[in-house]
C-alpha cells in the first residue's frame, strides 16, 4: 500500500480565467508531436455567452481528459490504449489495429485516427517529456501560464493545491471516469457540449467546417490558415473590440434559434467537427452478424417447440450453411473497417480480455466451430451427434446475437446505447431476420414454411414495439433525446422510417411468404443503420 501511495499521479489544471484563447497550446502540441494538418491532440474551443449589449467570449481547453477509469483502455482489444503506473493514459501505435474503439468510447471526443500512419492518437501528457523532466510543451509555451501540470499526489504541488483549494470542475463527471484534468473558472456553457448552440450551417468565426470534419474545413488550410489566424479569426470578429464586447454574439443573428443554458444565452464560435468513429460498414456488420445467428438459431427453437424435425432439411442443411456464410461476411466487414486490418491477427494472440471486441471474437469463433461441427454431424448422418452440437450452438448463437449490446455499452459516452433492453431487442432481430433467411431458403427449393412464417411474424411484431419503446419522447439523458431525435427526424429519419414500413409489412409473411420476408431483412438493415449512426450522431466536447 505504501508503494501505490508513494506513485505520482499526473494531472492538468487548465485555469480558464487566465486563458485568453492565442491557441499557442495547439500549435506546440503539433509541433512537439508531430501531429498532422487536419487534426489535433488539443484546441480551444470559444463559445460566445450572453446577448447584446451584453456578452462575453468564455475559452476551454479540450484534450485527453486522462481518466483513471479510463473508456478507451477498457474498450482497446490490444492495449494499444493503456494507463501507466503514473496515471497518464498513453498509447503504443506499434499495436494499434484501428477499430476506433476507443473513439467511441471516449466520451470526450478526444481520439483521433492520425491520416498519415492511420493509427489512434490522442494527448499523451507529452510523457516523453515528462521522462526527460520536461513539462509538456503546452504548458511551456502558455504565456499566461494557464495551463499547471503536477503530481496530485504530492500535497506541496500547485496542482494539489489548486484542485483541493479551490473551485474546480470536471468535464461530464455523470460518465464516472474519474478526469485527470480539472478545469478552473471554465464556464458551464463550455464544458457542456450541450449548452450552447451550434450555428446552422457550421458557421464558425475562423471558417466554415461541414462535411470535411476534420480536413481541409476542420483544422487544415482553412481552419488554420490565413481564414484562421488572419482577418476573420482574430481580428474585430475574434479578439478585438467585437471579442469581448459589444459585437460578439453577432452569428446569433444569422437566423439561427438560440438556446438557452442555466446562465445566458450560449452559441459555439469556435470548435472542431464531430465525426462518427464507426460507419456503414459497422452498421452492415450488425445485420450480417444478427442474420449468422438467426440463420440457425430460429430453425432450432422451432425443433425444440416441436413445430420443426430434427431430420428436416431446414435445420440440418439450409441452418448451418446460411449462418456459416453469413458469418464469414460478418468476419469479412470486421476487418474491412480495422484502419490497419492486417494486424487484426493481434486481437488473437495479444488479446486484452476486458474490451468486448475480443469477446466477441472469441464468441463468434466458437459459433463458426459449432456451425462446422453441426454440418459435419450431418454429413455423417450422425443424429444423436447433431443434438449435441445443437446444445453448444444455442447458447453460442445467442450470445453471438447479444454481445454487441455489450460492445456499445462500453461506449459510455453514447447514452442511446447504454439501454438494458438493446441486448433482448438485438436478440429479437436476430430470430426476426434468421426466420426470414429460412423463409426465404425453403420458398426457393418448393417447400412451404409455415412455423417459420408464423416465428417471423411473431419476432417482426415485437421488433416494431421494442422500436416504439426505443423512440418514445422520454429519455433519461438529453444526448438519448438528441440522438433518437437524429434518428427520427433528423439525418437518418429516412433509414429509419423506410426500416419500420418495411417491419411493419413483415409482420404480414404468413400470407405474403417471399415479399414479408425481404421486407423483413430491409427493415432491419434500415433500422440497425439509422439505430448506430444516429447513436453517434451527437457531439461529446
């Protein structure tokens, strides 16, 4: 005990009542770590407070927050993301297979995949410095010293003294990370990402950022460049008579709804895009992954109500096969989307067993075995041999179908995924989806499939209430409400929509056979692509 009390634990006090917003802290950082044009370990971010006569620009300082519970060390798969003995959460590239897990569970929007050697990046503390007994380089070149690094530990630092002595705060304290950086005189419109509005149209004060995220529009040539730190950036619009004065809120006016927080009116002027870490390709690999596990698990409940034979082709041919396909797809997609995906043989043989990528691995290849296994059973005619492998592959489909509940879950920072219902609700699409591939399969050889028909009918009914239950006005959190509000009205309403027409035409496959059951499959494409991009669809910092 003695030996951990005796660790440091470094800590940053960004002291916002000295800032004064010169963004010498972003380009020492990039300097030092070589960090590429288009995106940055740190900015600041300006939010304009108030309305004329009266308002006022407030600075924050957004970086890696360095939790002692860290998200993204628990969600890497290979430890590329990891915590040292001194606290600081650093990164080995050398390892990094470029799942942007950890960007999705940062809750702070403070991971990158660098463009230049396509690994995940972040504020390391500058450790290389502190080794060497160097401060970090933002701290170093700060001229108002705002920025105070220390040992929290050592109860004669300044650090120490700032966080016990006074007032200080910390980035999104409801996620339980346990922040390394703390925050001194930062106003509440800053630290919330939620409290200020954003202008319509990605209207910043140095320049325009929309679909480039974080290009050329983000922090490349027009972020900044002469847009940047000329005229527009810091001039009357920036640090001038019209920064702290009379002019500042004057985007306000450009016809966009103002919002309110608990002090004034607050609208965002300066910040970086938010992008999604994972795209279609994670929404894809959803519904192949639930069509695996459907494929042979829905065939198998019918055997075990007894609407199904154990000899049937379905089961014993049609079942393995589809899920044995579809899971070399999913597979195929997992990889597709790594950024180096030919290290993806590193989540074998250096697995860190807490991040539910690795479970899932693990999961669904003990599934493939099962599926193999019951292919080869039937090939040798060996029934009692098919009942076995049958009682391994139930509860193997099942969680193949569920774990990704778990995988979201560890994105703590994506409140609509953090359901306790999304591991029965994706459980239930994957029997909805498996029936209908079944369906599918025994229209096509000439062989009515009633019990499965009747089993797609049933699931597609209670898909559509879970989705009800999913879109109702209450939510616990206002990133929830956010983020289903994206979901159906907002960017991907489309998907989602077209998926519960297509849900709700399934519910007739009884009587429609093939159509209710390609109906069925869209639907839940649709709804599972609305489902994860709209659950990232809200900004984090």
């Amino acid at each position: 005990m003695a030996d951990v009390a005796s660790r440091p634990r470094w800590v940053k006090v960004l002291d916002q009542t000295r800032c004064i917003g010169c963004h010498a802290c972003t380009v020492a950082c990039k300097s030092e770590n070589e960090v590429p044009v288009g995106v940055t370990r740190t900015y600041v971010k300006s939010v304009e407070i108030g309305l004329f006569p009266e308002a006022r620009r407030a600075f924050q300082v957004t970086r890696c927050n360095q939790c002692e519970e860290a998200p993204c060390v628990e969600a890497c798969p290979t430890g590329a993301m990891y915590r040292r003995p001194d606290g600081i959460v650093d990164f080995d590239k050398r390892v990094c297979i470029g799942c942007k897990a950890c960007m999705a569970a940062c809750p702070y929007d403070a991971i990158f995949i660098n463009p230049e050697d396509h690994s995940a990046e972040k504020c390391n503390f500058c450790a290389h410095r502190l080794d060497l007994g160097l401060e970090p380089a933002c701290a170093v070149v700060c001229p108002v010293e705002a920025i105070v690094v220390g040992d929290l530990a050592d109860p004669a630092s300044k650090v120490a003294r700032l966080v016990h002595r006074s007032a200080v705060a910390v980035r999104r304290p409801e996620k339980e990370t346990r922040p390394g950086v703390f925050y001194r005189g930062a106003d509440h419109a800053t630290l919330d990402p939620l409290a200020a509005a954003r202008p319509r149209g990605a209207i910043y004060a140095w320049a325009g950022q929309g679909k480039a995220g974080h290009g050329k529009a983000g922090h490349g040539k027009a972020g900044q460049g002469k847009a940047g730190h000329g005229k527009a950036g810091q001039g009357k619009a920036g640090h001038g008579k019209a920064g702290h004065g009379k002019a500042a809120p004057g985007n306000v006016a450009a016809g966009h709804p103002r919002r309110h927080n608990s002090q004034a009116a607050a609208i965002v002027s300066y910040d970086v895009p938010h992008e999604a870490p994972w795209g279609w390709r994670v929404s894809l690999y959803t519904w192949t992954k639930g069509i695996a596990a459907g494929a042979y698990l829905a065939p198998l409940v019918l055997v075990l109500a007894g609407r199904l034979a154990w000899s049937s082709t379905l089961f014993r041919w049609t079942a393995p096969t589809v899920a044995l396909a579809l899971l070399a797809a999913t597979g195929g997609l997992l990889v597709w989307d790594l950024k180096h995906p030919f290290r993806f043989w590193m989540l074998f043989v250096r697995p860190q067993w807490r991040s539910w990528l690795v479970r899932g691995g693990v999961i669904i290849t003990a599934y493939g075995a099962a599926l193999v296994a019951a292919l080869g059973a039937s090939a040798a005619g060996a029934v009692r041999a098919e009942e076995v492998v049958a009682g391994f592959g139930l509860p193997l489909a099942v969680l193949t179908a569920g774990y990704t509940a778990y995988l979201f879950a560890q994105a703590r920072g994506r409140d609509l995924w953090q359901s306790q219902l999304l591991a029965p609700h994706l459980l239930v699409q994957a029997l909805m989806v498996g029936a209908a591939a079944s369906l599918l399969a025994m229209i096509s050889t000439g062989r009515p499939g009633t019990a499965i028909a009747d089993l797609l009918a049933a699931t597609a009914a209670l898909h559509l209430v879970m989705v009800a239950g999913e879109a109702m006005p209450k939510h616990p959190t206002a990133h929830a409400h956010l983020a289903v509000t994206e979901m159906v009205r907002g960017r991907f309403a489309p998907f989602f929509w077209a998926g519960l027409a297509f849900s709700v035409l399934a519910v007739g496959a009884p009587w429609t056979g093939a159509f209710g059951a390609a109906a069925a499959l869209l639907g839940v494409a649709a709804h599972k692509h609305a489902y994860v991009q709209a659950g990232q669809a809200v900004p984090l910092a």
